[in-house]
C-alpha cells in the first residue's frame, strides 16, 4: 500500500508545487485522507525526496534559461570570464537576492516562528489559502486592462528581486500560503507580467527548494530499509514525471489567462478545510 500511496504523493506534489496552491496544504490535506504507514521522521524525508523529484523536472527544463556557463555573444568579460553569459550570471544574482530572506530564516529564525502546531496548523493552512486566494482576485482585479511593465527577467530590478524574497519568507512562516503564490502576487503588484513572474518564481524554487531538501535530509539522517528506499524512490520518479506536464501546462496557461481561477480555487479548498479538516 505505501508503493501505491507513494506514487498519488508524488502525483499531487508534481501537480500543484507548480501552480500557485499551495503544495504544502495539498500534502497535509492528503496525509490525513491517505496517511503513508511511516515514522514521522522517515515521512519529514518523504516529503523532501519528492520535492527533489520536482526540482529535477524543472532543471530539465529550465536548464538553457538558467545555466550560466559557455560560449556566449554577450559575455561577463573577456579571458575566462568570456565563458561566463552575462544575463544569465546577472539573473542568478537577482536570484541569490531573491533567496536571503529565506536562507536567514531557515539558518536563523526557524526556530524562532513556533507558533504553527500540530493542534492549529489546519486552521492556519485554511485562513492562508482563503486569504491568499482573495488577494490573487483583487490583484488580478487592479491590474485588469493596464499592461506590464516588466516583461523579462533581465529587467527586475535587484530591489523587486529582494521584495519578491521577502514575499516568499512569508509562506515559509505560514503553511498554507504557497511560495509561488506569495512571490507571484508580489511580482504583479511590482508590475511584473505574468509568465516572467511564473519564470522568475520557478527560477527561484531552484535553490530554495533544493537548500531546503538538502538542510532536511541532514537532519533526519535515518537508516533505510529496502522498502522505505523503494517508497522514496516510487514519490521521487512520481513526481519528476507528473512535474514535466505541469510545468510546461502552467507556462503555457498563463500565457493566456490570469491567476483568477486559482484564487477562487484557493477560497473554496480554505472553506472545506475550516469547516471539516481543522
């Protein structure tokens, strides 16, 4: 059964890590209906290795967009740094920038936040997806007919690269809110268009997500039996294959319509977990 369980986890975090609803909530929601028969420790690894499956699919695809190094018509410099693509070294400082907030608080004040716990953790994940889901309708709602201001990477400023991050500390404070969802809302109020804010926010999940996995799998070094590494193995390849659809589904998607459908998602699945799940 946990063969089974493990590859609908990894179904579900391919599914929604890339759409701005919070993948977080989805798995805690699916742990109560489909609990894996595991140790709490082993399960805090569960979590960590599909997400790891996801970032894969993501490095595949994102692999010529992010990768900094080669032969290059615009260079960082001449000798060796002319192997060095200037856009794309500049964006992985923007991206750096955009990572601080969260690497403070994941070295420095994880401990700090400990209110969320095992008794309100619901309710919190409930009001979050409610009141995140609110603010995409009223965002999409003031941006309805003006045009973007920024419509690439290469023109977000580091300032907006750091707002964007603080954005994104947000949802590692409160379950429920979704990285995405916090750093894409924040790219639209800077006047980021939609599909560079998908991008950016994608680029970003790279090392965040990747930082994150590594720093927990640290911490629950534990022996594995030849069926917990099937069962992670299973959530990991699950993952990375449903995560090759979805990303490409929600670049594609955004191209032509708003976040919209995705607040009013948000709302309703808040709704259900206040009333029934908290």
């Amino acid at each position: 059964m946990n063969f089974i369980k493990a590859i609908i986890f990894g179904i579900i975090e391919g599914i929604t890590e890339w759409m701005p609803i919070s993948s977080t909530a989805h798995m805690d929601i699916l742990n109560i209906f489909l609990p894996l028969d595991v140790s709490e420790e082993f399960y805090e690894v569960f979590e960590v290795v599909i997400q790891l499956g996801a970032i894969l699919a993501l490095l595949l695809l994102f692999w010529k967009k992010i990768f900094p190094f080669g032969k290059s018509n615009k260079p960082l410099g001449n000798g060796i740094l002319s192997y060095v693509k200037k856009d794309r070294f500049f964006l992985w400082i923007k991206i750096i920038i955009a990572c601080l907030p969260a690497i403070i608080y994941e070295l420095a004040l994880d401990d700090v936040f400990t209110f969320v716990t095992k008794e309100n953790r619901m309710t919190i994940i409930g009001i979050a997806l409610i009141l995140v889901g609110f603010l995409f309708i009223v965002v999409e709602g003031l941006l309805r007919g003006k045009e973007a201001a920024i419509t690439s990477t290469r023109q977000i400023t580091y300032l907006q690269a750091l707002i964007i991050g603080l954005a994104q500390l947000v949802a590692a404070i409160f379950p429920g809110v979704s990285r995405s969802g916090a750093t894409i809302i924040a790219s639209l109020l800077l006047g980021i268009a939609r599909t560079t804010a998908v991008e950016f926010t994608f680029e970003l999940a790279i090392p965040v997500m990747a930082g994150a996995s590594l720093m927990k799998l640290l911490k629950y070094a534990l022996p594995m039996t030849f069926g917990n590494i099937i069962v992670l193995v299973t959530g990991c390849v699950s993952a990375f294959i449903v995560s090759l659809f979805m990303i490409r589904f929600v670049l594609d998607y955004i191209k032509k319509n708003t976040f919209t459908l995705f607040g009013i998602y948000r709302i309703l699945l808040g709704v259900i977990v206040l009333i029934f799940l908290r």
